[in-house]
C-alpha cells in the first residue's frame, strides 16, 4: 500500500518523538545542566579569588618572608613555627592583637596550618622551593661544627665532665632549641672575660638531655667534649658564635714517654692522697656533682684531651676561671701536670 506524503510527514513526526527525552529523563537532564553551570560558576569564582592573591599576602609578619611550616595561635594569627617560638621567647603574647598565650606556649602545639600551605604550594611553588631552600641553608650553617658554633658565656667546661645549665636567657633558648632541630645538639662553653666577651679557649658541650618547663625555661643537662680555640668571635640574634679549631694533646715516644709516665703516676698518686683526706661529707658531695674519682689508664695518650682524672681534679677544685682556662689551653700533658703538682701541694699544705 503506497503512503501519501502526508502519512510520510505522520511517520516522520513519530519518530521524531521517540527519540525525545521523557519527562523523567528531561528533568535528570536539567538537574545535571544546573549542577555543571554552578560549578563552573563556582571555579570561575574560586579562580577569579586565588588570581588576586599574591605573595606579599602570605608573608610572616615577623620575619617579612614567605611562611615556613606555618602555624595559627588562638587568636588567629599566623606566623612561621620558628617565629612565633623566637616570639614567645621573650614575651608570652600575640606579636600582633597582644593577647595572653600562656596556655598555648605551655601546651606546645604549634599545628602546621594545613589549608594555608596547600594554598602556598598551589599558587606559589617556585617561591615556596625557594623558601625553603633558604631554610635548609640556614640549617647546613647552623650545623657547622667549625664556623660560627654557638658560644654559652657562663663558666669553663672540661672533656668527659658533667655541665648542669639552667637555661633561662631569650637568647639562649634560641640557642638551644636550634642546637636540638639541626641535630648537632652541641654548643661552645666559654668563661667570660672582659674586653673580649668571652675566653681564647673553650669546650665543647654535648647535650644528652633536656627538660623543657612550662615557663620556657629549661634544664640541660651536658657533658664535656673537645676542647678548641678561637679563632674569630661574632654574634648571631642575639648570642655569641666563634670560628673554633680543636685541639689536642701532642703525644711523645721513648725515653720522653717513659718520664711522663713517672711524672703521671706521680700526680695521680698525690691527687688521689688529697681526695682521700678530706672528710666523707666532701667526698659525698663531689661525687654527686662529678662523680667518683676516674682510675688511673693504662695508656696515658690514648685520648686526644689526655687522662680523665685530670680534668676530674680541675672541675673539683674550683680554682680561678682565669687559671682553669690556661690549664684547658695546654696542649702538653707533661705541662698540665705539673700545674696540677702545684695546685695540689697548695691545697695539701692549706
């Protein structure tokens, strides 16, 4: 049967229909069409804010650069972790709104403000690697063990011996807080010395323990270890640094070893009479701050500083600062000795 034509355009118009979406379908549609318009309406928007931001909108207000490991305190505020600890240091309120932060120095939680560095390492990336280059090298420096250490001004330290520090100075919690997040966990001791700020010659502390309070004070708890000259003093926030060269006791052989042998025996035989005279009450109390009297070693130059006992002797008799460095200086343990004789037939005599 032949269709006219307009059976053809009824045909046409059906099928035309059923391709059409069905009102449940038409409505699924235009859900989906609003959702994809608010999101592009909302990216074009988040873009459109982030675009305006710029670097100088992420600068720590205390150290004018780009965060580093940034932190927010209660108030709102954020700075850089190393900042706000350099900040409390000195006074226990917000840099900024001046607000109490007692509660959050004592608590200790500096959180890493996650959003802000995401935000950081999105729009930001070259200058955040940059950034944290130049922390990585603030570190490597802060690690050197030869150039620019710093220096505690307060009493002389001695190789192998006990150095209790009650920390409370500003200056010297920053110190020892970057002595612990480099790693080295070591600092020079100096005595001071007028004109000069502090003595030629030292000793080097390592820290084995420290035990922080919740004022930011601190007890540190050290031990003695190599000896060094100064070679150039300087200063860095606040605290003393110096360019060091170690040093160490020149060993001898033959027939020169064998009297200093004698003369080592000798003075320890002495040094051990005198500690054994004085009554049980002194022993006591030295041994709980030194600790007993080291044994005599069978090999003399065995140890780059010398015999333990000898700097045992010093650190107990508590003798002029002025002296105990000269004695530190020496690089002859023949020459040490012989200042140790002395002071022993002194002290024996009185």
């Amino acid at each position: 049967m032949k269709l006219g034509s307009s059976s053809e355009c009824c045909l046409s118009l059906c099928q035309a229909v059923s391709f059409l979406p069905t009102a449940e379908d038409d409505e699924e549609l235009m859900m989906k069409r609003e959702e994809k318009h608010n999101r592009g309406v909302c990216s074009v928007g988040r873009e459109s804010c982030l675009s305006v931001l710029t670097v100088s909108d992420f600068e720590c207000p205390l150290c004018i650069r780009l965060f580093y490991e940034p932190v927010t305190t209660p108030c709102g505020h954020t700075f850089c972790k190393n900042c706000i600890e350099r900040s409390l240091d000195h006074n226990l309120r917000c840099p900024l709104c001046k607000q109490p932060l007692q509660e959050y120095f004592k608590n200790r939680k500096y959180n890493p403000t996650v959003l802000l560095q995401e935000i950081m390492s999105r729009l930001f990336p070259q200058q955040l690697a940059e950034r944290k280059q130049v922390h990585e090298a603030e570190m490597a420096e802060l690690s050197n063990l030869t150039k620019d250490i710093p220096i505690f001004v307060c009493t002389v330290a001695y190789p192998g011996i006990p150095c209790p520090l009650h920390i409370f100075e500003p200056r010297y919690r920053l110190m020892m807080r970057r002595c612990m997040e480099t790693g080295t966990k070591k600092f020079g001791m100096c005595s001071y010395e007028h004109g000069k700020g502090f003595a030629d010659y030292g000793c080097m502390l390592d820290i084995l323990d420290l035990d922080l309070l919740p004022d930011g004070r601190s007890y540190v708890e050290t031990l003695g270890g190599s000896r060094f000259r100064v070679l150039r003093r300087g200063q860095r926030d606040g605290y003393h640094t110096a360019d060091i060269e170690y040093l160490e006791d020149h060993k001898v052989e033959g027939a020169e070893l064998e009297i200093l042998q004698r003369l080592h025996d000798s003075v320890y035989q002495q040094a051990r009479e005198w500690y054994l005279r004085l009554n049980s009450r002194i022993q006591d109390q030295i041994s709980r701050q030194y600790g007993i009297m080291p044994e005599k070693e069978d090999n003399i130059q065995a140890s780059a500083n010398g015999p333990a006992w000898c700097w045992w002797l010093l650190s107990v008799l508590q003798l002029d600062p002025s002296y105990q460095t000269t004695v530190l200086s020496l690089t002859s343990l023949k020459d040490r000795l012989g200042h140790l004789r002395i002071v022993l037939e002194y002290f024996s005599q009185s």
